[in-house]
C-alpha cells in the first residue's frame, strides 16, 4: 500500500483544495469586463491586426 501512495501525482492535492467562491459564471463576468475596461481587449484585437499585416508582407506565396 505504501507503494501506491509514493507514486501518485504531485498535483493530486489540487482535488483537496476549499472553493471559497463557486460563482464560476460570476467570475468569468468579472474577468471580461475588467478585460475589456483596462484596454487589453483593443491591444489584442490591434496585435492581431498588426500580426496578420506582417505576414501576408513577409510570406512568399
């Protein structure tokens, strides 16, 4: 029996761990909105933008 337990996961005690807030839906709300609000949401959509640019400038075919 010892033998078993040696050899489980190091990342098991993650299934151990208390939820001290389960508003899943909440959460990811609030994530977004924080996302959009501090300005990521036009850096990205602008680094794809740009990204796109330089490949179609730099590709071959």
């Amino acid at each position: 029996m010892s033998q078993l337990i040696w050899h489980l996961p190091e990342n098991l005690t993650i299934l151990a761990q208390n939820i001290t807030d389960p508003n899943l839906i909440g959460q990811m709300q609030k994530a977004f909105t924080h996302f959009v609000q501090s300005g990521q949401a036009w850096a990205l959509l602008i680094g794809l933008a740009i990204g796109y640019m330089i490949r179609n400038l730099t590709s071959f075919g």
